[in-house]
C-alpha cells in the first residue's frame, strides 16, 4: 500500500501535499507519511495520512490533462 498526506481546513479546502511536477506525495507507509508531516510541515495538523489507491492516482492524473 502506498499513502498521501491530504490537507483539509475549517474552509473546506482539500487536496493531496503534491511534488513538484504536481504529482501526489507518497509514501511506502503510514508511518513514514507521519513521520513527514510532523516534521516537515507547517502545520501538521491541517494533514490527515490517508491510503493512495491506483484509483486515487489514475483520477488525479487525468485532473491535470
């Protein structure tokens, strides 16, 4: 499995942390994801580490075409 931070906030926005080719953040598990967001992020607390399926990947590519 392979996981993603996904940024949510009391405004209602919501997206994946991306690269910078815009592609998802991922992670090979959980807790490295966690890992991540608490050190490496502003505010950690705006992340949420949540499973990236095929599904997920395949969608989000096809929103950038």
């Amino acid at each position: 499995m392979r996981f993603g931070l996904f940024f949510i906030n009391s405004a209602g926005d919501e997206d994946w942390l991306r690269e910078s080719n815009r592609e998802i953040s991922i992670w090979d598990s959980a807790t490295e994801a966690d890992k991540w967001r608490r050190d490496h992020t502003v505010f950690p607390n705006k992340y949420e580490v949540k499973r990236v399926t095929p599904k997920i990947l395949k969608e989000d590519e096809e929103s950038f075409k």
